[in-house]
C-alpha cells in the first residue's frame, strides 16, 4: 500500500529547539501489543496541536526473531475520513529484539498544522510470526487518535479500540538548507560558469534574515549575480543579505568565468562555496549551513612524433617522414598548428595532410580545427641531396602549437627525427661524470662512437686531446697510443652499434681553482670501400673547484720599545672558487710581547699562540686587527718575529696546510743599554709610586680604610688585566696613576716572576709592598701599604684558588672579554675586607 522508506539518518537541527510534540507512553503497560507483518498494516493517528516540523518520532515495538535484517516501514499519513490517506514522509529502522523505544528520523522534516488529524503507519515485509509487535493498551486512554489495522482482504481499515505508544518531536520555525550546483561540470579555460545557489526555507516560518558568503578558488573569477530577484542586496564582496525569507523554494545565480591567463592541468578541479546563516523570527541565530560547487577544467594534452620511413636511404632517394599527432587529454584544442623544417640536405616534395584533415597553410605548414582523441597521421615527402655522402644525416623536425578549447593559446613542443644515407654513421660524442673535480680528484671521461648507420666504418681515426692540469691513469677497453698531451686511437671495422671508451683522469693535487680540465675528440671515419666521410668533434667540459688562500699579515710598525703598542691587520683572500668548509687562523706572539687587544674573540690560546676559527669561508677578503704590546723585558737591538698560519678543510673533508708569514722587529730601548739600566729604571718606576702613594696619603686625598690593602689586580697568564679593584682611586680623575700602576704591574709579571708559579713574589720599598700570586691560569696582584698584612699570603692564595675554581671554564678557553668574568669584583672584594 505504501512506498519503500528510507533509513533514517541524523540531520543537523536547523530551526527551534527540538521538542515532544505528541506522545502515549502510558504506565503501567499492560503487555499487550499489535503484530506488524506482512499485509499487516497497522497504524495510529494523532492530533497536532500546533504547527510545526516533525524531525522524528519513536515506536516501542519488538522485533521478533529472524535469519536475517529486518527493516521496519514508517509512514506519516495524512486522514482520509478516518483512515491512513496520502503519505507525507517516510522512513525505515532495524529494531532489536528487545522492547525498546526505536527512533525514526525524518528529513526533509515534515510539515504539520495544529488541528489536522495524521496516522503513523508501520509496515513489514516478513511474514508472521517474524515481524514486529508494537506494545498497546487494551482499551487505549488515548483520547486525541486511536489504533487501525488494515484487512488485506476486505482492503480496508479496522479498529481495535487500543492505542499503540508512540512519541511524535518536532520543532517550528524558519529552516533553511543550503546547495550549490554544479558538481563535477566539465569546462574549458575562458569559460562563463554558472554557480547555482540554493537556500529553500523547509520551515513553517519566514526567516528574518538571512546572509550567504561565497568564496571562489583561484581560477573562478567573479563576473555577476541576480540576487536582487530574491530581494538581495550585496553587502560586499561575494556576500549578499536577505530580508523576511519565506517558506518555500529560493535560488539566485552567480556568473564565473574561468581564467584563461592561467595554466591548468588536465581534470584540474575548481571550487566555490558558500556559506549560510539565517535567523528566526526573534532574531535568533540558526544553525549555519554551506555547501560547494566544483567544475573541472579540461584541456588538451598533445603527445607527437615522426618516423623516417625508410632510416636509410641512398643520396638522391625520395622517402617520407610519418608525421602523428594525438590528443591524450580531456579536453579539445580548438587550433593546432604544424610546421615542418629540414636540413640543408633535405628538400620538401609534398605531403598528403588534407587527407587527415588539415588546412594547408603553406608548403611545410597546416593547421587542424577542433583536436578531439583521435590520432592524426601523415606524410611529408622529402628527397635526400644527391651530393650527400655516407652517414650524412637527414634531419626532420617539427614544431606544434596549440590552443584549448576556447581558442587561448595553450601549449607547444617541438619533435625530431632523422634519416642517414647509406653506410656507416658515426659522430663523436664526450660525457663526464664530474663537471668540477676539485685537485686530487679522480675523474672519467666517456667518448662515444656509436654506429648509426646501416653499414661497418672499415676505420675510425679517434684523437683525444688531455688537459694540462690532470693525469691520464686508464682508458678502457682500449688503450690507445699516449704522446704528449694526445692520445690516439685507431678502430678497425666499427659495425653499426654502440662503442665508448673510457678515460679514468686525476687531477693534479696542485690544479688552480677554475682551471680548465676538458677533454675534446676528434673523429675520422672510413667507409666499407676506404673512402673518408666527414669529420667530426666533441668536448666534454670541466673546470677545478677549490678554495685557494693567500695570507693577509701586515704590521703598523717594525720597532717597538718597552710600552709601546704594535696594531696588526690580520686574514686571507681567498681567490679559488669554492667556499672552505672551515678556516683556522693561528698568531704567535714575537717574545717579550704581550697581547693587549683583538677586534673579535679568539677561540684558544696558550698565552704564546693565538687561534682563530672561522666557518663555511666564502671566496673574497677577510680581515681582522690585533694589537700587542711590548713589555719591559725588551733589550734594545732585540729581533723580534711575529707568526701567522692558516690551515682549512675543504668542503669535501681534507685538510691543507695554506701556507705562513711572519713580520719581523727590532726592539729600541732609549737609555738602556744594558740589564742593569733596566733594573734602575724598574726601582725608579717602583719608587715613584711609592712616593706618589705617599704625598695623596699626606694630602689627605685618598679616602682612609681600615684595610691594608689599596689596589688588587687580576691578571690572565697571558698579562691581559680581567679586573682592577681600588680603595683609593676614583676612576674619573685617578686614570692615569691606574695605567701607570698597571704598567707597572704588568712589567713586574713579565719580567720577574714569569717562571716562578705558585710561590709569593713581592718587593718591599718602606711601608709600601707589591704582592704576588700564581695560580693555574691567572695572577693575584694586590698594593699593601702599612705592616698589618698577618695573613696574606694564605688569604690571597685562597681567593685566587676560589676566583679559578668558579671560572675555571672561562680561564681555560678566555677570548680576551671581560665580561665573562661577572661577580669577580665580589672575591676581589672579599680579600680586601677580611
């Protein structure tokens, strides 16, 4: 009686909320029930009380045991004199076998309206006893419906005076489902795309607003719409507003077209979607739906080739090249043009193209209209030159251009092919595996003399020429005769075939960088009869890649006297044509020397040597700035040598040695002859302190500490200072008695207690006394005045070994920046407070 349900399947809600409209689900139960089966309808009615969208109803049946799948029919009805009339929805559900609430869903949602009369019809297709029973009450307490079931004999409806338990939701209001057209739509670049919008209002309310954004994927461009026709207004791009949207069907059309300035490949697919979002009545925001369009772009594909027919052929024969061409794309090339070009010792005959359906545009050029997939084949008719020789080749080639479907220029490409004239055919050919060995390297040189032709060469005279810069260690399969730079080779009998030789080649260890390696062929080729054809030649080309350095060492000065200080420029150029992996660059010191100053930090020294390292070292100049200083344990006329050395790793991993430089030095001491003027000056550089030290105690100008102790300097074992600390001095006015004390010191350790570590040095002058520790890497230096100093031997050896211990990592790698060395002031301080 009635038609197949489908399964119900969950559906967004997309209106009100979703309630219990209608409802008999009495308890107690009373165990009774109807069967469901086989032309055995049975059906319930109710009343709806108000308008609204039935989204699903339950039944509380069992299904009764079975071999297999039991599908349970649904129908909404409406009444028809007080029976099931017209079907208004349907659905279908697998029960369990069990009593339970089964729930049947609707969509699209059914429309109701408060007062009518509806039945809810459940059919089976299994035959009793395998069916479904639907749980009653007998007599039903259902005062809005009762319970039918239909006699397949009398083909009407009986009553039974029970109710079956049903429960009926729904919801009311505006509901609007969006879908986009088309799916799938084949179209040419250039074309104009209508995208269909539809956004039908399944309701039984007008929505109060409603707002569509599209977005468009690259390659859809926007030409126009007719919103207005729905009232819509376009608010800004690809968006449009509505007001009060009824129920009922609503459409509008985007126009698109695809652009043709782009490129696309075959079954491209291109997308726009849109985006709903509608409100109810009280302006409450509805769920958002969307949907998308997609059309794929087809274009054409042209695959082409030709074929001597035949390959070989005597001078003066008339032959013909199979021209094919076919279209493996989707869609169709509305133009292709063809154009024909030979070698000079071809000449065009004719050709038979019209046949195959071209326009013939000239002697060598045609044009095909509408290139669907079909395979498109041809002659063009060539005759050989009569003057051509033996192994002469005759070359075809053809050039394709093409357009899509819209007529825009689409694609080219170009084919060729080639017959020979009787006989042997061999030209030179050269390949390398390596285009940039670099020096040491071994690389291998192919030269090919491959036999094209229908014929054996009864001789090959083949001359290669080496390049300078490398060693020939093998040629394989055979050796040939090496003299001077040539090696010479001579092939009896060549049948057609391929035939190479190989040239294994090491490039000298000295090579420069850029420096030609290439190999170049010469060949000659004999006939079957002794008769030379034309020669022919090759070239496999390649060029040394390495770095290659050249030091950068000069010296401001070539004297230097105790004091004075010594500026270096520092670096390399490299000249080669690759980046060095890594570069290291060491400086030793000339003796009695100290380093006081480098524009970028060292990475290790030994208080002698001092190492740079650089990474990943590009071609060019680079250059950096030392300064040194020379100490007071210079003798006038003293040589002093200066060292610098670069070795770097190539990017391939070996190691090289760059090469050295030095810069030399005679040392002036004005008024020094000799170690004894040296000593007086160190007394009277001494005394002069002291006395300075005094005259600012007597003058009251220093500021009086309990503390014995006035200055402290850290020294590194190299001489640098790492930190002064003064109860005295104030270093906005007090900087040039600090630099003197420095000197001073710095003398002091250079000259006098270089070799003594770990002892306490000092030299007493009256009340004032310069004290010295060594440690492992640094040197305490303190300035004590008065005879309270019980102690401080052990107190300074005990701050220094703490001062080492906390930077001990620094001290061993120290670059020269002080600013490693934060909160030494806080030991420093330590010692003079205790």
């Amino acid at each position: 009686m009635f038609l197949l349900a489908v399964p119900w399947t969950a559906r967004p809600v997309a209106a009100g909320p979703e309630v219990l409209r209608e409802a008999y689900a009495p308890t107690p139960w009373d165990n009774s029930f109807e069967n469901v089966y086989v032309n055995q309808e049975v059906a319930q009615s109710f009343v709806a009380r108000t308008d609204f969208l039935l989204t699903h109803l339950e039944l509380f049946v069992f299904d009764q045991p079975n071999s297999g799948s039991d599908i349970l029919q649904l129908f909404v009805a409406n009444d028809s004199g007080n029976h099931p009339g017209s079907v208004i929805g349907s659905s279908a559900q697998q029960g369990v076998r069990n009593w339970t609430w089964v729930a049947f869903g609707f969509y699209p949602w059914v429309s109701l309206t408060a007062g009518q009369r509806y039945w809810i019809v459940a059919a089976d297709s299994e035959p009793r006893p395998k069916g479904y029973e639907w749980a009653t009450n007998q007599p039903g307490g259902y005062t809005n419906g009762e319970t039918q079931w239909y006699d397949a004999n009398t083909g009407s409806w009986v009553s039974t005076g029970a109710d079956l338990f049903f429960r009926v939701y729904g919801v009311s209001g505006p509901s609007l489902a969006l879908v986009m057209e088309p799916n799938l739509a084949p179209v040419d670049p250039g074309a104009t795309v209508p995208l269909d919008v539809y956004f039908n209002n399944s309701g039984n309310e007008p929505a109060a607003t409603a707002r569509i954004e599209m977005s468009l994927e690259a390659g859809l461009v926007y030409q126009g719409d007719d919103a207005a026709n729905e009232g819509g207004v376009q608010v800004a791009p690809l968006t449009w507003s509505f007001n009060g949207v009824a129920v009922g069907p609503h459409h509008m059309t985007v126009w698109t077209v695809v652009d043709s300035g782009r490129s696309y490949y075959d079954g491209q697919t291109l997308h726009g979607r849109a985006y709903l979002n509608y409100t109810d009545s009280a302006g409450q925001l509805q769920a958002t739906t969307s949907d998308s369009a997609t059309v794929t772009v087809v274009v054409p594909v042209i695959r082409a080739g030709a074929t001597a027919v035949p390959l070989h052929v005597l001078p003066g024969d008339a032959f013909n090249f199979t021209v094919s061409f076919f279209n493996v794309g989707s869609g169709v090339a509305r133009s292709l043009w063809l154009n024909a070009s030979v070698s000079a010792n071809l000449a065009v005959v004719g050709d038979d193209a019209a046949m195959s359906g071209a326009v013939v545009l000239g002697p060598r050029s045609w044009r095909f209209d509408n290139v669907s997939g079909l395979a498109y084949v041809f002659n063009v008719t060539v005759r050989a030159d009569s003057a051509a020789q033996p192994g002469d080749r005759l070359q075809f080639r053809m050039d394709l251009a093409y357009t899509d479907g819209a007529g825009h220029p689409f694609g080219s490409l170009s084919e060729r092919s080639e017959a020979t004239i009787h006989g042997p055919s061999i030209l030179v050919a050269a390949a390398t595996d390596k285009a940039t060995p670099r020096p040491g390297d071994v690389f291998h040189v192919v030269l090919y003399l491959n036999n094209t032709g229908d014929d054996t060469a009864s001789r090959l005279w083949l001359n290669a020429t080496l390049p300078a810069w490398a060693t020939l260690e093998d040629s394989q399969p055979i050796a040939g005769t090496l003299s001077g730079g040539f090696l010479r080779y001579v092939v009896q009998n060549a049948t057609p075939g391929p035939f190479a030789i190989t040239l294994r080649l090491r490039v000298f260890a000295d090579a420069p960088p850029s420096v030609s390696v290439d190999v170049g062929a010469t060949l000659d080729v004999a006939n079957a009869t002794g008769t030379r054809l034309r020669s022919s030649s090759a070239l496999a080309s390649a060029r040394v890649l390495t770095p290659r350095f050249a030091l950068v060492f000069g010296a401001s000065v070539t004297t230097v006297s105790p004091g004075q200080t010594v500026d270096f420029t520092l670096g390399w150029n490299n000249t080669g044509n690759e980046a060095a992996a890594r570069v290291w660059l060491n400086f030793t010191l000339p003796a009695k020397t100290l380093l006081v100053n480098s524009s970028i930090p060292w990475a290790t020294t030994n208080g002698t040597t001092y190492a740079w390292i650089f990474d990943g070292v590009s071609p060019g100049v680079r250059q950096f700035g030392i300064r040194i200083e020379g100490t007071a344990r210079l003798v006038d006329g003293d040589s002093l040598v200066a060292r610098l050395d670069l070795d770097y790793e190539r990017s391939d991993g070996p190691l090289f040695a760059a090469g050295s430089s030095t810069a030399s030095f005679t040392a002036t001491v004005p008024g020094a002859p000799g170690g004894l003027e040296v000593i007086l000056l160190w007394i009277a550089v001494l005394t002069a302190l002291f006395l300075l030290f005094l005259l600012l105690g007597y003058m009251d100008v220093l500021p009086h500490r309990r503390s014995s102790i006035d200055d402290v300097f850290l020294l590194h074992n190299s001489g640098i200072l790492i930190c002064h600390y003064s109860t005295t001095l104030r270093p906005d006015v007090d900087s040039d008695i600090a630099s003197g004390m420095l000197m001073a010191v710095r003398n002091f350790v250079a000259d006098a207690l270089r070799s003594k570590n770990g002892s306490l040095q000092e030299l007493k002058y009256g009340d004032y006394r310069i004290r010295m520790v060594h440690g492992q890497h640094s040197i305490l230096v303190v300035f004590t005045r008065g005879s309270h100093t019980k102690g401080l031997e052990a107190r300074m050896k005990d701050v220094l070994g703490t001062i080492e211990s906390a930077f001990e990592s620094v001290l061993e790698s120290w670059s020269g920046r002080t600013d490693e060395f934060k909160g030494v002031e806080e030991h420093l301080l330590r010692l003079v407070q205790i």
